[in-house]
C-alpha cells in the first residue's frame, strides 16, 4: 500500500511529464523542427512559449519547469551570440519567476554579451547595473561608460541615458570622465554600423 504522502512525487512527476508532452505538441511541429535544427529564432521563439506558458501557471512547481525550459531555449540561442536570446535570458535572469530564481550576476552577464553588441537597452541597464552594483560591483567608472554609449545612439530614451549618465558622472573626476569619453570614442569608431537604435 503507497502511504498518501508517498504518492505526492509520484504524481507531481507525472503532471511534469503531461505537461512537458503537451507543451511540445503545443510548440507546433515546424517551430520545434526549427528550433531543433539550430534556428535562433525558433530557439528564442519555443523560450517564449515556455515563458508564457510558466507565466500563466499557479503551481510555482510547474511553472519553475516551465521557466527552466525558457532558459534553455533561450541559452541555445544565446550561446550563438543571437541578440534576442541573449536579451530574453537576461530578463528571465533579472526578474525570475515562480519557481525560478532570480540571478542578478548571469543577467549582468547577458546583458554585457548584448551590450558588446551594441544593443543601447543592455547598454543602459548595464550602465544602471554598475551604478548600484546589482548583479556586479559597484563601478561608477563602468556604470559612466556604458551609460555613455546608450546616450550617445540617437533613440527613443536618449534623453533618459543623458539624464542617467549625469547622474552617474557625478561620482567621477574630470580625468575619469576623459579616459571613459575616449573609451566610448573608441568604441563607436570601432563599431559603426551599432549608431541606430535596437
């Protein structure tokens, strides 16, 4: 005879289970062969499906399943220096979810991966990131560059990212601000085709 609190993760497997099968046959066959075959946008595409379907669960059980298969995608996706993945991975890792932590450190680590591309929204988040050592030290040298490098791409928020470097530049030496205004110089020269806003 299985005792009643025997039975618990035997049928919390079986839902993980159901529910894993009724996910990938929810995914779509075409989608799921793409994303199997090494499309990143199919990969970015199964972790957002994932990602809503954790979202809309009440079982933090479930849901951190759920939100665990997102990263997956999303990694395998990431790990191809996709922009997408790396932004999605990021943002799961800074807001976390029912059943799955929150990670400060691997979404500063995302978000720098994006921000080397050039993406002006992980610049300025890791601008912000640096400026409250969130996820990385406190560095208000860094936190100056990056936010200097969303300022400078003329988008929607630019203003903010001034506002924001300001801020920011208020803890530094004038020849602070000089070494990081040409390292963001530098960076732009070095990355032209990175000016329009993402």
């Amino acid at each position: 005879m299985i005792l009643h609190w025997q039975r618990i993760p035997l049928l919390s497997i079986l839902a993980l289970a159901l529910l894993a099968l009724a996910q990938t046959a929810a995914v779509g066959p075409a989608l799921l062969a793409k994303a199997n075959a090494g499309d990143a946008a199919a990969q970015v595409a199964v972790g957002e499906y994932y990602a809503a379907a954790a979202y809309d669960l009440h079982s933090a059980e479930l849901a951190g399943e759920e939100y665990k298969m997102a990263a997956e995608w999303y990694l395998k996706a990431a790990g191809k220096g996709d922009l997408a993945g790396e932004l999605h991975l990021a943002a799961l890792y800074r807001d976390g979810g029912k059943g799955f932590p929150r990670d400060m450190a691997q979404a500063a680590g995302w978000y720098r991966r994006a921000a080397e591309q050039g993406d002006v929204s992980a610049q300025a988040t890791l601008g912000l990131l640096y400026s409250i050592g969130q996820g990385v030290g406190q560095d208000f040298v860094e936190a100056f560059y990056w936010a200097s490098l969303a300022a400078a791409v003329e988008s929607p928020k630019q203003q903010q990212y001034a506002a924001n470097r300001q801020l920011i530049g208020t803890h530094l030496s004038m020849d602070q601000v000089q070494d990081v205004q040409d390292r963001v110089t530098a960076w732009l020269a070095a990355h032209p085709h990175t000016g329009a806003a993402k």
